[in-house]
C-alpha cells in the first residue's frame, strides 16, 4: 500500500480507544437486549418492520451547483450526497462501446463512521460499494441513448447510520433524475438486518453491526440484505446478502424488501414532481421579468423617438 | 570461495546429482485449448506454464514492417516461492525476466516470416526452485512449436555453477535453488544448441575468466541434452496427436 | 473469453436450448460438466489443488503465515483471498487487464466466508488476543471456459480441506511479545475443517429460465446472472459422518452480476435451484476429496499434475 504523503496520517497500528471503553466491551446478549425491547420497539422507537422512509425521510434534488444533477437525502442520522455530471467521452479506450458506461464512486467522509476513522485513500468497502451501486444503477439508466460515453455519479456519505447503500442507491436513482438522464424506471432501495428471527427493517449502524457479529449461538439467521427495485415495472436490479440465513427467511427477506421499496417510491415521485412545479414556476417567473423589462425598454425607445423626433 | 560447499567429498552435488546431471525434465504439449500452442515443463521441482497467441495483427504502437514483434509477459504465482509474493508480476525482476526471455525466443524465432503482426508468450510459474528462466525457456519453445510458428531451432536454457573437487575444478550443471542461494556463481545460457548460436549469456556473480570457457561449455553441453530432450517430448507429442486425430476425423 | 464472437442466430439457437432443457452440448438446466480435480499439487504450499472443469483451469494454492488478530475480533484467525487472472487465458488479462474480473471474485470469496457459520475462524487462532494464523488463498486462473465462480470455489475448498496447519510445540513469553516453536515435523500437523466452507453457484439467466454452470457461449447470452453461496454440509466431509439431524445449509452470501435485472419470481427460483445445485455439488465433491485422502494415506496416490 502507498502511503499518502499529502496529509497527515495517524500512525498505522493505532487502535480507537473505544475499543477498550465499557460500551465496546458489552457481551452480544448485552447489545441485542439494549437495541429492542421486550414489546418489540427499538432503541430509536422505531417497530421492526418501520422504516426511517416513512417518518424521518428527508431528500431534496439540487444540492451542487457545478452539477449536472444531485440530490441529499437523510436518513435520521444516515446522510448522503450524490452528484452526477453531464455525460462524457471515454477516453483512452481501444474498443467502441455500443452502450454507455456508468462511473460510480462511493467514499465515506472521514468522520463519517462512528467506529474508525476513514481513510482517504477508497478502501476495499468503499470499492465494493461502488461497484454494487452500479450494478444497481445499471439496468435502469437507457445507456443505448450514449454510446461511447461514460456518466460520473458520485456519492458522498456524510454521516452513516446503517442502510448507506440503501441510501446511496436512493440518493443516486433522485440525482439521475434530477440531471434529466433517461431512464426506464426511477430506481428504489431498501436493506434489512436479520438478527435470530427478528427483522429489522432498515437497520441502524448498532443493528447492522450487530447482525453481521458472530452469533453466540449456532444455527440461528444473521445477516444483512439489501435490494435495489424498479417498482413500476417489478423487477429487482441488485440483490446483495451477506450473513448467513435459510431459504425460508430470505424468501419472507425479499417479500419485505420489495413492500418497503414500493413504500419509498411516492416519497421520490413526490420531490421529483415538486422539482417539475419548482421549475415550471420559475420559468413563468423569469418570463414574467422578461416581459416586464422588455416593456421598461420599449418605453424608453419611445420616449427617445419623440425626442428625436421632437429635436 | 564457496565453491567446495557444493560438491561433497563423493561428489555428490546437495540434492544427489553428479556434477554433470541435469534434474528430471518432464513435460507435455498442448495443455490448454484455448491458446493456440501450450506447454507445461518441470524441471526437478520448477515448474511452469507456457502460452503462445497468435501470429496476429500488431497493435499499431508496436507494429514493424522488418518482423514480427515478439510480446512476452513472465509472471510468478503468488504461491511459488518460499515466502508469499505479494504481486504475481510487475515488479522488476519479473519485467527483466520478460525482457531475456523476448530476447531469447526473438533469436529462435523466423520472425521475417510476419511483418506487422505479433506473437504473445505469456509464462506462468507455479513452482520456483531455480532455473525459472531455463525452464520458462525451454517451456516457450515447446509452446511455440505447438503452435506451429516456424523456428530457426529449439532454443534451450541451461545454467551451470563452478565448483571444485579437491583442486579440480567441477562445473555444475543446472543449478537447483539451494545451490543458487549458496552463493555461487550461475552462468545462464540460452542457445540455439543445432546452429551453436548463443542468444542470451547471464553471469550472476565475478568468475575468474580462466574457468569461463570450462563452465559455458558445461552449460551449453547441457543445451544440447535439453534439445533432445524437448525433440522427444516433440515428436511424441505429434505422433500421439495423429493418432488422436485419426479418430476424430473417421 | 478469448476472441468468442456469437452471431445472432447462433445466440438463438442457445436460447431456444435452454427453452426446452436442452442445451447445445447435450445437457439438462441443471447438469454440471465433467470435472477434474487433483489436491496437493503445489509444493511450496499449505494447501493446494487444481480444478478443471471443462475448458475453466484454475490452480488454488493456501499459505499460511502467523499473524496479530484484530482488536475487535480477538479469538479469530484471518483469511485472505487473491485472485490473479494469468495471462495465459487471455491475452486481454495481460498486465492489469484481469483485475476487474479478479477483485470481483475476490470479493464474492471473501463475503461468502464472512460468515462464522460458513468457516470457523476460531481454529485459526494461537493465542487469544496475540497471535493467529492467517491463511492466504491465492486462486490462480489459467483458462476460462465459464463459469468461473464456481469453479474456483470448489477449488478453493478443496484446497482449504487439503491444508495443513504445523502445531505449536512451546511458546514463550517474553515480555509482551510471544515467541512460538513449531514442530519441524512435516506430519505433526492439524488438518483445517472445511466442511462447512461455502460453495458458489451461478444461475445465468438466459430467456425465462436459469441454468447452472454456463459455458462461456452461454454466458455471452445473458444479461444477468445470480450467485448464491450456500454453506456445505460437514457430514460430507468426514469418514465417521455424524448425522447432524436438523442441518440446514444456509446462504451465506447471495449477490448479482451483468448488467441486467430479474424479476422476483426469477429470483426465488433461482435461489431454490442453486440451493439443489450445491447440495448435490457438496456431496459429489465431499465423497472425492475423501477418496483421495485414502488414497493418499494408503500411499498409493499418483500425481498428475498437468503431465495428465
């Protein structure tokens, strides 16, 4: 591994202190119990199957001005940006390709995970994050329509709290839109923790982590998915498990899954929608302006002519 | 010196082999399908892959109008050595490797036959015990023949090492790892042992020059067992495919 | 791979095969091609064996090296994955051509092993908190004809069961740090369990229906394929086959590649087949690498290697 040069590195075999705080140090039946309580309500009042889109969903397109396209969205305390830049040629490729290329970049802002820091350089996470982004990105975007050139959507992750793939996908599918690049479908997502029988509709940092930890016991569901939907026309565009689970619970998983996506969908259409009005009222407002300076100017001809007529 | 160290007062080299004995070759053509000639050969415990693509049209950078430009890419398993390689190729020992070995084969090779095209030998060594080029050599040539490229003469590779046996200097033939991490010194030949020609001639340490003419006759001795060697595993290899390819066609 | 040019009707004849469960070399949706596979091939390492099915060549070789664990996972060795694609499969794999397809099959590996169901990382560990093995599998692939993740990790499970890890005759504490002895011994070792080690299968969708292992031919026709990763089944790999009653071979990772989508009734077929699929891989694959342990400890044991 190179080593960056150009900022300050901490030194390489550094460990976090927390490691050896009593909050890291609590046993897995210590988490499990202070993630959900007896009545099934969990530690941010949620219940299993609630999902952060329902009642905490904030997203709004138009974030950077130098883009093409962007959107934020928050997810309580999980925060992403996404930006997509105007289509380009490929450089430096020896063949012609017939569809065009997608470039997905994810990286986590260095203060962004509550346990490490992030380094600057992408880190194998970071990579395969890009690469399922794209996966999931790929069916949806009409890339016959740009042969030979490639489209840049990057996603930067302010602030994680579990499900930023999810999110990721969400914020990129809105970013797409927002950029006016045509696609078949807008692009939804969701993930879920499975902890034992329990399934916790899009998890937090603490239950995701909780969900890939080695269970004490043998044989139980642990696990994490996420899926990425095209709710209109039903099909799913990535699929990503890690964990280990039985047929049963990933069938009931992807049941799940696909409801929740469907449920996020108004949430999209309605900001997309609201950018249609958004722009609509801005055109009339600026046509409005228009006309209003136009009439200022021809007033003054007019009162210049007689002028000169006068003279 | 370290040169008694190597031979013991039988004369006997470390692994058992007398001073003039090559390891066991074995080897096989045509190992993989896909390639247009393939070839695997163990040389005692070094062992390596060789693949040849093409004659095919050169990409434009590389194309010339007097030949045909021999590519070639020499890269080492991650599990070949000892110690774990961190990268299979790349680094500098294995670009140097890839560029004696595209010396060597150029000279075998009728490359006038094929102007604006380009020959691709890809090596790839499982096992290293010493001797990867000899063998990586010896392995091409045969891959080369497989494919049917038209050959001035079997280009073979052998080393040898100076040691003595009391006051008589005993050059060694192809010298093994343990020999080579001794510390002696290794004169790598590559040769067109039917036209005596020498493609490539490699001295890893000083060697007094009166012994030089002793240890490259020992090592291009050895050339020559190899070529008969590789002319064997050749025609074997021809007969057997006709055979097989009798079947094929009734 | 390597220069495969499809035309259009010859992609529809393909499509049409696997309409009607018959495909263009004679097989069913749901049949596996011959392979061939040899463990211990490769010397210099812990662990290794060679894989061929049909054209797809891959070479698997386990080193082991002593580590320090992770700070937040104490009691557990390391395992790490490396793919390299070699040139001599095709030509486009030269330099670093092949290290798109190789990271891909390196990380699929690595989530698939995640699971402390699926490999016990525990047997790797020396002493709690200090030092640990960590195994390195370099997966070497030498041709494509398809379906490479399966192949490889057949191989790689194979090689994992073929692994031997030296014991630790006497350790010291000097200070902070641990010095350890190894026995010198080549037979004082322990063998790595691997029953439980994941295998890949990949389900290429081609029109309406998935096949598993696809040839290369039948990968150029799809757009999208599934690969599911299902735990192994232990009693497969041991002589003494203790009936575990109510085992369940579980998905360990399940994941997408192409750039297509499916639809969900696709998806849940695919899984069920897959699940089927490494059943009857894990049993097959079990019952061969027993065979050659006997053989091997029999001293009758040939070894081929690629003079084959």
């Amino acid at each position: 591994m190179p080593l960056d040069y150009r900022r300050f590195n901490g030194p390489e075999d550094s460990i976090p202190y927390n490691y050896y705080t009593k909050e890291y140090l609590k046993s897995y039946h210590e988490l499990h119990r202070e993630l959900i309580d007896e009545n099934g309500v969990r530690k941010d009042g949620r219940t299993l199957d609630e999902a952060r889109s329902l009642c905490m969903f904030f997203a709004r397109t138009d974030m950077i001005s130098q883009a093409k396209g962007s959107a934020y969205i928050e997810l309580k305390k999980t925060k992403v940006v996404c930006s997509v830049f105007d289509p380009r040629e490929i450089m430096h490729q020896n063949e012609f390709s017939a569809l065009g290329q997608l470039f997905c970049e994810v990286k986590f802002a260095p203060f962004s995970c509550p346990r490490q820091r992030r380094p600057h350089a992408p880190d194998a996470e970071e990579k395969a994050l890009s690469v399922a982004l794209r996966k999931a990105l790929e069916p949806t975007v009409c890339r016959h329509l740009f042969p030979n050139y490639q489209l840049d959507i990057f996603v930067y992750i302010l602030e994680h709290d579990g499900a930023c793939l999810a999110a990721a996908i969400n914020a990129a599918g809105l970013a797409l839109a927002d950029a006016a690049v045509p696609m078949y479908d807008i692009i939804t997502a969701c993930s879920l923790a499975v902890i034992g029988d329990q399934m916790f509709v899009d998890p937090t940092e603490a239950e995701e982590n909780l969900a890939i930890m080695n269970p004490e016991k043998d044989g139980i569901n642990n696990g994490l998915i996420t899926m990425a939907v095209m709710p209109e026309l039903r099909q799913i565009s990535d699929f990503r498990q890690i964990g280990s689970m039985d047929v049963n619970c990933i069938m009931k998983a992807t049941e799940v899954l696909q409801k929740e996506c469907e449920k996020i969908l108004p949430n999209i259409q309605q900001i997309l929608v609201l950018n249609v009005v958004n722009s609509f009222e801005q055109q009339k407002q600026l046509e409005k302006e228009a006309k209003e300076r136009e009439a200022a100017l021809n007033a003054k001809m007019e009162e210049w002519k007689t002028l000169l007529n006068a003279g | 010196m370290p040169g008694p160290d190597l031979l013991s007062s039988q004369g006997l080299r470390l692994d058992g082999r007398r001073p003039n004995e090559l390891r066991r070759i074995r080897c096989k053509l045509g190992v993989f399908t896909q390639p247009d000639g393939s070839a695997y050969l163990e040389q005692g415990n070094t062992k390596v892959l060789a693949a040849v693509y093409g004659p095919h049209q050169a990409s434009k950078s590389k194309s010339s109008v007097e030949g045909v430009v021999v590519n070639c890419q020499y890269s080492m398993a991650t599990f070949s050595t000892g110690e774990r390689k961190n990268r299979p190729r790349g680094d500098r020992k294995s670009q140097e490797m890839s560029l004696h070995l595209r010396q060597a084969l150029t000279a075998a090779i009728k490359t006038e036959l094929y102007p604006r095209s380009q020959i691709d030998i890809y090596i790839e060594v499982l096992q290293a015990d010493g001797g990867a080029y000899c063998a990586s050599v010896n392995a091409a040539t045969l891959a080369l023949v497989d494919a049917g490229v038209p050959l001035r003469a079997y280009a073979c590779a052998c080393s040898a090492s100076m040691a003595w046996r009391g006051a008589e200097p005993a050059p060694l033939l192809d010298v093994g790892h343990v020999e080579e991490a001794a510390g002696g010194v290794v004169l790598t030949v590559a040769s067109l042992p039917s036209t005596g020609n020498i493609a490539l001639l490699e001295l890893s340490h000083r060697l007094h020059s009166d012994y030089f003419e002793i240890v490259l006759s020992r090592a291009m001795q050895g050339c020559r067992d190899i070529e008969i060697i590789l002319d064997r595993a050749v025609r074997e290899h021809l007969a057997e495919g006709w055979t097989k390819q009798d079947i094929v066609t009734i | 791979m390597a220069g495969l040019l499809l035309s259009p009707t010859e992609k529809i004849y393909i499509l049409h095969g696997v309409q009607d469960d018959y495909r263009s070399d004679g097989r069913t949706n749901i049949d596996y091609r011959p392979m061939e596979l040899e463990t211990d091939v490769v010397s210099h390492a812990s662990g290794s064996a060679r894989l061929r099915l049909a054209n797809t060549d891959i070479l698997v070789g386990v080193k082991t090296e002593i580590d320090v664990p992770k700070p937040d996972n104490p009691g557990l060795g390391k395992i790490d994955f490396f793919v390299d694609c070699s040139a001599n499969a095709t030509p486009e794999f030269e330099g670093r051509g092949g290290e798109q397809l190789a990271n891909n099959i390196s990380n699929m590996l690595q989530r698939a092993y995640n699971s402390s169901q699926a490999f016990d990382l525990k047997q790797l560990c020396i002493l709690e908190g200090k030092q640990c093995w960590k195994l390195y599998v370099d997966i070497l692939i030498l041709e494509c004809g398809g379906n490479l993740c399966d192949a490889v990790s057949l191989a790689v499970k194979a090689a994992l069961f073929n692994t031997r890890i030296p014991f630790v005759k006497a350790a010291l504490m000097d200070g902070g740090s641990v010095d350890f002895q190894l026995s010198d011994d080549p037979y004082d070792c322990k063998l790595l369990e691997a029953g439980t080690a994941p295998l890949l299968v990949t389900l290429c969708k081609i029109g309406d229906k998935c096949v598993v292992d696809p040839s290369a031919e039948e990968e150029s026709c799809s757009v999208i394929s599934l690969i599911v990763g299902i735990t192994g089944n232990p009693k497969y790999y041991s002589k003494d086959a203790i009936e575990t009653p109510n085992f369940k071979c579980k998905c360990s990772t399940i994941g997408m590649n192409g750039p297509g989508s499916v639809a969900p009734e696709t998806f849940k077929n695919a899984i069920n087949q897959g699940i089927i699929a490494a059943n009857s891989l894990d049993e097959a694959l079990g019952r061969a690498l027993l065979r050659e342990r006997q053989e091997c400890n029999n001293f009758k044991k040939n070894s081929y290697g690629f003079l084959k």
